[in-house]
C-alpha cells in the first residue's frame, strides 16, 4: 500500500500527470480493485487520449469485467492514436489485441 500511497500523494501535486494516472490505474488493477483501476484509465484518456499505452490496459480491464463490446471499441480507437502516432508496434498489438475476442464473445 506505500506504493499506492506515494502515488496519491504525488497526484495533489499534478492531478493530470499521464504517467501517475496510468501508474495507480495500474496499482489499482495489482490490487484487484477494477472500479477503480477503470476510474483512473478514464480519467486518464479524459486529459491525454493520446497516450497510447492506455488502451491496451483498458480493453483488457473491460475483458474482465465482460463488457466486450467496450473493450473492441477501446482497442479501435486506440489503434488510431497509435496510427496517428506513428507507433506501429502499439497498432499491432492493439490489432492483435482485437483479434484475440472471437465471434463467440459477441453471442448472447
């Protein structure tokens, strides 16, 4: 929980930091508090929706919350910013990321 305390502390200061709001989504997702985590990855692209990191972490968040069609639409848009971006290696893994959720997790 010091780690999780520290960064806190460090977000009073800079409440739009990118790389905070990514690291306690992260250190929430550890904890395995996803409400949380989720909130963070939001606020996140609120302030900065191009940092391209961000995506892959929140689809595979809604993954495990079940919201499939939130996660293939998170993946769609982050592989535009990363196309933007010029960042191909994000685009394939966004892509590839895409391409895992088969047919089966659309049926009801």
């Amino acid at each position: 929980m010091a780690r999780l305390d520290q960064l806190l502390q460090l977000l009073e200061s800079s409440p739009k930091d990118s790389f905070l709001l990514f690291a306690l989504a992260k250190e929430y997702e550890g904890l395995g508090n996803d409400d949380k985590a989720l909130e963070y990855y939001l606020s996140l692209r609120e302030s900065n929706p191009g940092y391209v990191g961000l995506y892959y972490h929140l689809g595979k968040l809604y993954l495990r919350k079940q919201d499939i069609d939130q996660a293939v639409s998170v993946y769609k848009a982050g592989m535009e910013v990363a196309n933007l971006a010029g960042d191909r290696h994000a685009y394939n893994e966004l892509s590839g990321a895409k391409m895992e959720i088969s047919e089966e997790d659309f049926e009801e």
